[in-house]
C-alpha cells in the first residue's frame, strides 16, 4: 500500500510533485501489480490530468493525451485501425479500461503491447520535467532510457494515414505474456521494423527493412535473414520455446506482415525494384 498520495491536477503540478523518492502513476496496473520493479512508497497521480485524457487529430496526426486508457483509444473513432489491432493485444478489457498509453510505453516491458506498433509507426512524445518540455521519437524514448528517466509523457503521437502498419503478437493464449510482438510499416516505400522479444527486448531490425525497402524478398530469405542475426539474443525457455522456434517465428512473423503490407499496397510492395 502507498504510504503517500499525491493526485495532480496539470501535468506542472505533476511535474513539481515529482522527486526522487516518489514515482509516477498512471493506470497503476503495472505498479500495483504483485512482483512488480517499479513499485514504491510514494506515487504522483497523473490518471486524472484533463490535458492528458484527450484525443485531437489535424487530419494527418492523432495527439493521445498519455493518460488515454487503451479502451478509450479503441472506443475512439478517430484511431486508426494499427493502433486498435495492438491495443486489443491486452486481451482483458478490466485492465484495458485502467492501463494507458503514457504508462505502456513508460514502462518499456520486452513484451510490449505497444511499443513495436508505435516505433514502427514512428510515433513520437511529449515529455515535460523540471527544466522544460521536448518531444522526441518513441524509438528515442525507449532506447535512450538514461537520458529520459523520469520525465512525465504529456502525450502521445502518431500518423493518421499515409503509411501502413502491421502488428503480429505471439502468446500461448490471449491472457498470457507474449513471446514475440513484432511490427513492420511502410511509409514513403520505406519499411521500418521493429519486435519485442521476451526475456531478451527489444530490437529495431533496420538491416532487415533495409533489405526489404531495396528489393523483393521471399518468405524463406526473410526467415533465413532473421535466424542469422546474431544481435537478437536468445536462450531456450521452458515457457516461450527453444531460441530456434523464436527466431524462426521472429523471421516467419515479418515474412507474413511483409505479405500483408504488399497486398494492403496493392500489391506493389514498397520497393522500386
Ligand atoms: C496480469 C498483468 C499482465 C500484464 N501483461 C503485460 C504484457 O503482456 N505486456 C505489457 O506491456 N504490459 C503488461 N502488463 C503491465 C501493464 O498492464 C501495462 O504495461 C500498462 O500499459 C501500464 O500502464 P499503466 O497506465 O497501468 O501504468 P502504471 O502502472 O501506472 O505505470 C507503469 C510505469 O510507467 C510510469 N508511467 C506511467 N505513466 C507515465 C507517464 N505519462 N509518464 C512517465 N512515466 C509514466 C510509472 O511511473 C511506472 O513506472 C501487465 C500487467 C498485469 C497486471
């Protein structure tokens, strides 16, 4: 049980409440939740910040208040199919009423529901701290967690249109915790992919979209290219399978978004060649 409460009222209360004994609090469904590492005695409240629970789009962005829960932002008719497909990844509509966005990205589990989506989207934030605001990629965000630790995510942002995504979660059933969660998009004939491997993180595959935005490539060379790379780092798991069943399923999962992302594109995929 929390020993202190602070509940803020803007995202600047929230951001001068903040000190190095308390922690930050969303949906509180990763923090409250048993074995958790980010727990603490002392937490700020940001759940109920009007600034932080809206949703707004100029036609080609939508701007999420990083308190948007996941089921507001699948209730909303403005997000785009991409970001509802990931959402409902997190199968308990209990838990998507309380867990947000802001928090999901915060807390950058190797089993994220979203973060493989919001990269691969190229989605950005905001961040507000003590010596002012930015916004910077969520790629950013998530890779450079030294650099960004503790800042408040005001919101978040991501495209609209004109680009295509797809998203692909592994699990051995809707409620369990994912082996794999993988996103590949195409925007401007670019692919940029990007997974989350669990018990091991999370990886951005440029050499592999590289490769996919300069030519046609079969399922089997993608698998093949995917099982080579030795920067993804795996072991066998009792849980989440052999090292060799994750990469092969790694591979095969960008080979059917690649297939999937071709076909949504008319078939022209996103290569000149
Ligand atoms: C049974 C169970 C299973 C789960 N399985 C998964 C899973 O498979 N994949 C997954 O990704 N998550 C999982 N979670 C964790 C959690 O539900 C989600 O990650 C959720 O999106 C966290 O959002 P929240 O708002 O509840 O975050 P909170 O619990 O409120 O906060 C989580 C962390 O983010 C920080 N934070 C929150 N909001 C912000 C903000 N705006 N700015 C800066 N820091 C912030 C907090 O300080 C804290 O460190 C699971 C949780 C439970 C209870």
């Amino acid at each position: 049980m929390a020993d202190k409460l602070i509940i803020a009222g803007t995202p600047a209360e929230a951001v001068a409440s903040k000190n190095a004994q308390n922690i930050y609090m969303a949906g509180g469904t990763e923090v409250m939740r048993l074995g958790s590492l980010v727990s603490a005695d002392s937490y700020v409240s940001i759940r109920r910040i009007p600034e932080m629970t809206g949703i707004e789009t100029d036609g080609d962005t939508i701007r999420a208040g990083a308190a948007c829960t996941f089921q507001q932002l699948a209730d909303c008719e403005l997000v785009p199919g991409y970001i509802k497909e990931s959402l409902r990844f997190m199968a308990s509509r209990t838990r998507r009423n309380m867990a947000t966005i802001g928090g999901n990205i915060a807390i950058r589990r190797d089993d994220s529901f979203l973060i493989p989506t919001l990269i691969a989207a190229s989605a950005r934030v905001s961040l507000l701290g003590q010596n002012g605001s930015c916004e910077v990629s969520v790629k950013d965000y998530v890779f450079d967690k030294d650099k960004y630790e503790g800042l408040l995510i005001t919101a978040v942002c991501f495209p609209a249109r004109n680009i295509l995504v797809r998203s692909y979660r592994s699990a051995n059933t809707a409620q369990s915790h994912a082996r794999l969660t993988a996103s590949l998009s195409l925007a401007g004939g670019r692919y940029t992919a990007c997974a989350a491997v669990k018990n091991s993180g999370i990886y951005m595959l440029d050499d592999l979209a590289a490769e996919l935005s300069g030519r046609r490539m079969s399922e089997d060379e993608i698998v093949t290219f995917v099982k080579n790379k030795a920067d993804i780092h795996l072991d066998d798991d009792l849980l989440y399978g052999s090292a060799d069943y994750r990469r092969y399923l790694t591979g095969i999962s960008f080979a059917l978004m690649y297939e999937e992302l071709n076909a949504d594109n008319n078939g022209k995929g996103g290569c000149a060649k």
